[in-house]
C-alpha cells in the first residue's frame, strides 16, 4: 500500500517501521502555540462579557511564548497536549456565551481561510484527541455556515458522557437538526476524527474507519469554515485534550501540529462530483478513498445501453504473473492498494463502459468473473463472492458522479460501499466480502 506521511516542519519525530503512527513529543514547556500551528485560527474563550467572549488574535497564539489561560486553554505538562476546558453553563458558572448561542466554550475558529466553498475538492479537518471530562454531550469539532450568510452550523460532532458520537447536521440555513449516529469511543479512550465537506459532499471518519456520508438535506453547500475544540452542550464542567488538530484545503498542504503522522491511502486522479440525475436512497455509510479530483469536464453524454452486461467466465482471464502472496496487509478502509503482480485490470472495451474484474481475494489474485457494465443503476450479483475488483473505465464516463457500489448482500442489499471510477490502474479491496455491486450516478 503506498503510504503518505504528513510530517510538520516544527516537529521532529522518531521514526517507526511500516505504517504505524510517528509519535513526536509535545513540548509540555511550550504554550499550545509552540506546538501547535495556530497561524491559521483564533481562539473563542468562554471569559469575557455576555455575548461578548474573549477572542484570542491568531498572532497572539503563535509560538512557545504565546497565548495561554491557566484555567481554559494550556498545555498538558504530562504530555504536552493542549488542554480546552469549560467550567460548565452560563447557569451553573460565570462563563459566557457568543450572542447567538446558549452554550459556552473553549474552541478554535478557522480564520485564514476565514471560509471556503464546500464545492471545491479538498476541506478537511483532522484531529486526535481525549474526552477527559464531561457529564453530558460535547461538540469536538464543527463547520460552520459562513457569518454572513447564517448563524447556524453545517454541521457539529457531538460526543456524549456515554462515548457515543453523533454527528448533528442542519437540515437548511435557519433550521434545525437531525442527528446521525457515527459511533462509540470508551471514556477516557484517545481516538481520531476526521471531517471532510468538499464536491458538496459531507463525510466524517472516526480511528480512520470507513468515511459515512451524511445528507445535507437542503442546505445547497454555503461557504463555511472549521472549528475545533471544547464547545460544551450541558451544564457540567468540560475538558479535552488535542494531540493534533489539522485543517487542510489542498492536498499536500496541511496545517497544524501533530504527534502523530497517520498513513494515508495513495492519492488517485478522479472524476468531479457533477450530477443532476434523480437520486437513489442513500446507505447510512458510504465510504470513499481519498484523492485529488480531476479537471476533466462534465460530460452529458448518455451511455449507450447497446451493452447492458456481459459476463466472461473466468477461464478467459490470464493473469499477468503468476499468483503470489502479497507482502502488503488487507486494507481496512475501502482504498486503493499497489497492484499486486499476481493480477492485471481488464481492459477497456469502448468509452461508454465500465470494466469490472471481480476477485476472491482482496489483494485482486484470484479473478472469478468480469463483467462490462454499459448502463446505469442496475443491480448485478456476482457470481462468488468477491473481496477485491480492478476497474477499467471508458473515457466518457469521468466527470459524471458516476461510482461503483458494492454490497455485502445479494440484490444491492447488506452494507453499501462506494469507490470513485478511476483512470489508473487499482486494486480496491475495504475488507468486506460482497455479494453485488451497481454502477450508478447520485
């Protein structure tokens, strides 16, 4: 599996073997501006006077002697991490809220870019962090809807005194919520998030598991901004901790500080999310691997339907090498693997076609079927389970929203799973067995 390491430049970490996290110490001697990159946010505190917090300057953040409050916003000096806490409501203590809210925090607010288009290709807050104390729900993260277009939230992750988390999502520009369950982290239990709105497409990973893709309802992508933190929902005092808080709106271009370097799956060349077709219902999880999107235009071309599916037997299928054991591990997120040598992607047998060769095996080994899809949104069973495919795709195909969907179930049914169509050659393997699969535009 190709692996990219995102390393900041202030840290210096030691370096571990295959694609476990590079732990790097925190400075617990620093302000969290020495080890933190927070050029890029302000600080909203819950001090100050009714309706008018306290509001910390990204320049007065920055650096090992910057910005700290003994009570609300310091670093840990066990393990350097930065510590956002909130000593409860505006009526059980004497902290303050922002003139459009009821509840009081300790949270960064992204402020260059102080907002971004949800319709562009890359928006992505990451963060590692622990719940320490909280007696009832927390919001660890958010966007937020643009100032000047609305006072309310795209979305806000909330974690409960249980360890559930729930994602709240506005349902329009002045209404309110609907909740979508992402999980459950232990008490006390370290864990990582990521939140991504870009291509007008809302996601949210936790401990790197398969992104969920939540509805924004009518919402219609306003511009909006990241924040990030301790923004406490109940009445009770609130602490967390960060060990790293990231924002990024280009590949390649990540800000802030971390004591980790994740792995991350190998960037491939997409198709822009582009599609004014009627949808199907959507599955409550929806993966999708990362990537950078491609520049080709929307086409409105039809795909010719002259080729609704052809089946090949497998014994029509060669492979390139003979089949060996692969050196890399079974991926747990549905993404893109090295091609093994073991096995070739088909080829592509007109513009307006998907090739699909179906493997038993999730390292694309063992070919037991190939199928050329010429139509959309029909269902196809395999016929033997499947854990892996190569795709080849017809040049017409690309910038059409246009997905491969498989299923853990006969019929279209089970666990949904999507993998954007690609011009370069992947194994895409999440783990699942499947049973089915669709080509199909939402």
């Amino acid at each position: 599996m190709a692996i990219r390491h995102f390393i900041q430049p202030a840290i210096m970490p030691f370096l571990l073997l295959g694609s476990m996290p590079v732990i790097a110490a925190l400075d617990s001697s620093c302000a969290p501006g020495g080890n933190f990159d927070l050029s890029k946010w302000k600080l909203q505190m819950p001090t100050g006077s009714e309706g008018s917090p306290d509001t910390i300057s990204s320049s007065e953040l920055q650096g090992c002697s910057g910005y700290k409050d003994s009570e609300y916003f310091y670093t840990n000096g066990d393990d350097g991490s930065l510590v956002m806490k909130v000593p409860g409501g505006p009526d059980t203590s004497d902290c303050v809220t922002t003139p459009n809210s009821k509840h009081c925090r300790t949270e960064l607010r992204e402020d260059d870019p102080s907002s971004w288009s949800p319709l562009s290709s890359y928006n992505r807050l990451f963060a590692d962090l622990v719940v320490t104390e909280n007696d009832g729900s927390v919001c660890i993260g958010q966007i937020h809807i643009d100032d000047s277009i609305s006072s309310k939230p795209v979305a806000e992750l909330y974690y409960s005194s249980s360890g559930a988390l729930a994602m709240g999502v506005q349902t329009c520009r002045t209404c309110s919520q609907q909740r979508a369950d992402i999980g459950n982290v232990a008490k006390g239990e370290r864990f990582t998030y990521e939140i991504r709105y870009e291509n007008g497409e809302l996601s949210v990973s936790i401990n790197g598991d398969a992104f969920k893709t939540l509805d924004t309802f009518e919402l219609d992508s306003p511009d909006s901004y990241f924040k990030a933190g301790n923004y406490n929902q109940g009445d009770g005092p609130t602490e967390v901790h960060f060990f790293t808080i990231r924002v990024s709106h280009t590949e390649g271009d990540e800000v802030g500080s971390s004591s980790t370097v994740e792995s991350q799956p190998s960037s491939t060349k997409e198709v822009q999310l582009s599609s004014t077709e009627a949808t199907e219902p959507t599955s409550t999880e929806v993966t999708q691997p990362s990537s950078t999107e491609a520049t080709n235009p929307v086409s409105t071309e039809v795909i010719q339907p002259s080729s609704t599916l052809v089946t090949l037997p497998s014994s029509t299928y060669t492979p390139q090498a003979t089949p060996t054991t692969p050196t890399q591990s079974t991926p747990t997120d549905p993404e893109s693997t090295d091609s093994p040598t073991c096995a070739g992607a088909p080829s592509i047998a007109s513009d307006s076609t998907v090739n699909l060769r179906l493997f038993t095996e999730s390292n694309c080994c063992s070919a037991i079927q190939t199928m050329k899809i010429g139509s959309l949104n029909n269902c196809h069973n395999s016929s033997n389970p499947f854990q892996s495919f190569y795709e080849a795709v017809g040049s017409s195909m690309f910038g059409r929203n246009i997905r491969v969907y498989t299923y853990t179930g006969k019929d279209c049914s089970g666990t949904e799973s999507s993998f954007k169509l690609t011009n370069q050659v992947q194994c895409w393997s999440s783990g699942a067995t499947w049973n089915s699969f669709k080509i199909a535009r939402r």
